[in-house]
DNA sequence: TTGTAAGCGTTATCAC
DNA sequence: GTGATAACGCTTACAA
C-alpha cells in the first residue's frame, strides 16, 4: 500500500507538503500541488481511512442501528437518512446485531440513529455522557446530547381509533406490540383516551409483537370470542397482514364481519383485499430528518425535538360499520 | 477519552503490560491483570477502533453494498449475512451511494460482498488487484480475490418458460431488466433457450427496469395489442407486481386473460390475489453462503464459486392454460 | 512555500 | 513478567 510517505519520497518532497497538497492547502505552489497529485495518482494513492479517523478524531461517518434488516418501513427510512448524510458529506452505514453496539463507542462512527430495542436507554444515555451524538427514533430519552424524532403515535392511533368509533363500532379489539415497545405504549395510551371519552365503547388489549404471528394469534381469539362483527385496531401493519391470512382460511370477511386498521402504511397494506385501512407517514422524511437533526448536534447546533406528523389511509378493510351481518360457519 | 497511557499511569505500569492485560496475553500476572481490568473499567475504558485498524492492518467488519435500500430481497439476505458475520467474530455494515464506494480502498473494511450496479467491473478488479477481498453477488468476475455467488438465473429462468410453455402458451412476452443487469441477461438467454427448443412459441422482448413501473408500461403494451390471451414472464416479482397494478384497472384477469409469472418470490406475491408464480430461492442461504465465503478468502482459504439452487413456485396467476375467454371490454 | 516533528491510540518487538 | 520504544498513516503547529 502506497503512502504519503511514498509520495514524498518519488516527488522529492516532504510528507506534509504532500499532505497538505492532497487536502488542497493554498499552502503549496500550483506546481508542486500538480506534480504531487500526478504522482499520488500514478502511485494509486488511497488514503487510510483509519489513520485519517485517528488523527482527525472524526470518520464521517454515521450508523443507523436496527433491531433486524427485515421489516417493510426502513427502506426508504434509510434512503431518507442516505441522501441526507450524502449531501453533507457524510457515509451512512446501516448496523444490526449485538455486535454493532461498539461501533458507537470504539468511535467508528461520529453519531448513531437509534431504532433497535436491544440498545438500552442506560447503554445510550452512557454514550451521551461520554459526548457520542445520538438521535432516537424509538424512545423518550432526554440529554444535551440526544434528540427524538419520534412518530407522532398519539395523533395516528386516536385517528384510527376514532375513524372505527365513527363507524359506529361499540367493540374494539386492540393488537399491541411488544411491552417494552415505546410506540405501542403510547399508541395504546391514545386508544385508552379516545374510547373512554366515546360512550359505550368497549375494548379489550390483545398481546401482538409487531409481527405477524402476533396477528394470526389475535386472530385466534377473535374467531373464539366472535359474537357479532367486531372492529380490530392492530398496532401495526404486519400484524394486520397476519391477522387476515389467518381468517382467508375461514368464512370471515374482512370489511364485513371483522373491520380492520393497522399502522404505519406499509406497500404490502396496498396490495391487500380488500385495503387495508391504516396510519400513513413518511419514512423517507422521518429518515431525512433523522439524519439531520444528528448532522446538527455533531456540529454543535442546538435543536428541538422533532414529531413525524401521521394521516389517516381510508380502507376497505374497515366497511361500513356494523351491519350484523349473519356468519355462515361458526 | 481514556486510553491505555492513562491506565497504565493509574496503574503504575507501562502501556504494554496494559495492552497484554487487555488482550488477555499469558504473559501477565493474573494479578496484574485483574488489578489493571479493574482500573479500566473504573476509567470507563473503550479502545479506539480506529487506533486498532490502524497498527493491525485489520477492521474485522465486512461491508456489504448495495444498490439502494428499497428492495424486499435483502432483508433475509442481510440477516443471513449478519449472523455468520457474528458467528465468526466479524461485523457486518451495510453501504450504499457514491460515497459508499470509499471504503473498501480505504480499508475501513476488511471485505467487500457486492450487489449493487454503481460499482464497475473495472473498479472491482482494481481492487483485488490491490489485494481487496470481494465476493460479487451480481455478476461473473474472475480473480483470486473474488468470489462468486449467483443465482441460478438460468434454471430458474428455464422452469417458469417451461412452466409456461407446458401450460400450452404459445405467445410469450417476457419483461426484462435493466440492459446492463447480469441477472436480467442470464434470464433471457434461457428464455431463449427453452422458447427456440419448443416447436411454435413465440416471444416478445418487453424493455422493463425490475421496478413496478417496468411492469406498469409492460402491462400498456399488452393491452394495446391484446388480441388473446397471453402469457408474461416478469423477470422479477416487483414487475410482475406493477403489472397486476396497472391490470387491475382494466377488466383483463390475471390467470384468465394474462398468465403471469414472476422470479424472487418476495414476500408481497405470497398476497397477491391470485398468487403470484414465481421462482423461489433461499435468500438467508445467499447471504450466509456470502458471508462465508468472504471470510474464507479473507482468511486465505480456497474456495470455488458458488451457486444457490432455485425452485418453482405455482400459483394462480398462471392459470390453466390459453383459455381463449372473451374479453368484455376492448 | 516547504520542512520538521509531535502526536492520535494502538500493537508488537525487543531488551531487561 | 514487565518496560521502552518503534511503528501504523495521517494532520498540523511551528520553524525555516
């Protein structure tokens, strides 16, 4: 591998006078700059990105951590977050895993996004501490050195929850996410608000996980307990998509005798039958944003918190409210 | 940020003894060394990654590249990579952009797996040239510092023409990818293949992109020269996909008046109405199988190129056969 | 304008 | 078993 050094040597020169004709120093003559870069070239040149980090204290580079690589909403979340760095002369790298927690603090990268359970708030506020920047996407988590750009969780569930009790549906069934989960929490708490302050509305919490299998276990219940056709708000969209493959194995109808909403506007919520009614967003903003408000606290801005504002997908799969419809098997 | 210098100070010891405690040499006293851990972690010691990478020439992260972060193959391919990445001790980060291109040359990474068309066969050359260890999932590339990993286009290409052909299509037009994509290129010369092999079938070459809106303008020219019913072969799912889409406007049924396949099998066909056919494979087993590799021409090992098998899912949208139905409108 | 030299935080070689 | 010390490749005062 070629060096600065290398360079140095063929051009007759110094090691800083290289360095400082590579990084565009009006320091040097034209000429020499000139004759230098010819060299660097001609020599394959690369700089050592890490000698570069170690010296400069900065990479420019920034991680965004996720739980898993699956999952329908990071796509264009993280093409969000890339334009963004890009243009600002940052690298995004995309992490998961146990392992990918010390990147953060062996200083490998400059800042973190945070959508991944399995950093702690301790672990994070720890980070802060010790002056890493940190941007969460899934969490309340106050320090100088943090900021929340967060779902506004509380405005899309009470529009969904409100949209089946103008329906005219009295029985609510509500498919969280797992306990620990910050967006299910508060989805939960707007869904408690919104059906105590409508009259003789009932619902009642099922356990989810974000997944389908948590769909398809709500399912279950709900074709136990059936009485009459019922409204089902599933904290997100794949839970929804589980919750109908299992009932296109019997003679409930979705839109019909189980009135269905999900979260978060997912592609494959467009490609259901009938559509799935949900909660929109934009990922690719909450992503941009993301990446911005990080770029920001890096450079020493200060910043407020920020909110992804939602809106409410119309869909079949929520009907007409209650019609009462007679139940063929069952 | 403490370094070793400053435990080394705390402990009354130099740094070497500091770093051969740390790292776990026999060549320390235990007792030194629970002494010096000790100290550590009250300091709240992180080693330096870059420092690191630097004096060991050596990152232990992998980075896996790619086109853009839509895209609903790579998740399970991800995942597949990370968790033999982690069984082995390396990190996995995933890249795109222009930006991106940096850190193989720049040695921020010890490996590169590739899937992604904004790097040229020249850049990647170079680099192994230069000793930088690829794996390239897209693409046929001979160097003892690059493996392969591909697809078996051309089986999977072959079962569904075949598929199609067996159902008794006799016209067959087969949307393709981008003109550059190996993928795309390898599916058509065994679409061609099998079409010249079977007496009296005919097929059109449709221009398409492997986005939705390939399948959408592919979907325009079929119904313009519709005269009866036809099968398509979308070289993806996403276009087979946008396809459905601009149909589902019309009164043309899919499996009826169009018999469509696709190839991927992405989640999104499994809820197609009705189901997409398509080519399956083992998206986690392609990531693993690249990750593995990587690691073994990174540790020096031999290794030959790989292949993943494929297999045939049937599905609705093919139907049974050019049925001749009347079309009502057009 | 160019050169000298220190230093970033490690690892590793060699003495002791 | 432990300590000096050089080296990794680069940036950046400061000196010339």
């Amino acid at each position: 591998m070629t060096s600065i050094k290398d360079i140095a040597k063929r051009a007759g020169v110094s090691i800083s006078t290289v360095s400082y004709a590579l990084n565009g120093s009006s320091k040097v003559t034209d000429e020499t700059r000139s004759r230098i870069l010819h060299i660097a070239n001609e020599l394959n040149y690369i700089p050592n990105a890490a000698a570069r980090t170690l010296k400069k204290k900065e990479s420019r580079i920034l991680g965004v951590f996720l739980t898993d690589f699956k999952g329908d909403v990071y796509g264009e979340l993280l093409d969000g977050m890339k334009e963004v760095c890009n243009s600002q002369g940052y690298d995004l790298i995309v992490c998961s895993g146990e392992q990918s927690h010390r990147m953060l603090p062996e200083r490998m990268i400059d800042g973190a996004v945070i959508l991944d359970h399995t950093f702690s708030s301790e672990e994070l506020l720890k980070h802060a501490q010790r002056n890493h920047k940190i941007v969460v996407l899934d969490r309340e988590l106050e320090h100088p050195n943090i900021n929340q750009v967060l779902l506004d969780n509380k405005a899309g569930a009470t529009l969904a929850t409100e949209y089946l009790v103008e329906q005219g549906h009295k029985k609510i069934y509500v498919v969280t996410g797992p306990d620990d989960s910050f967006d299910s929490i508060q989805r939960m708490k707007a869904v408690n608000l919104v059906a105590s302050r409508a009259d003789d509305v009932e619902w009642i919490e099922l356990p989810g996980d974000f997944k389908k299998s948590g769909g398809e276990r709500a399912a279950e219940r709900i074709i136990q307990e059936y009485t009459e056709p019922v409204a089902v708000f599933c904290l997100n969209d794949e839970m929804a998509i589980g919750l109908c493959n299992r009932l296109a194995d019997t003679d409930f109808i979705i839109g019909e005798h189980v009135h269905l909403i999900g979260f978060d506007n997912i592609e494959l919520s467009r490609y259901m039958q009938p559509r799935l009614a949900t909660i929109d967003y934009s990922k690719r903003k909450w992503g941009a944003l993301a990446a911005e408000q990080l770029i920001k606290i890096i450079s020493g801005e200060a910043v407020e918190h920020e909110r992804i504002y939602v809106t409410l997908v119309q869909g079949a799969s929520v009907g007409r409210g209650p019609k009462r419809s007679k139940l063929y098997t069952n």
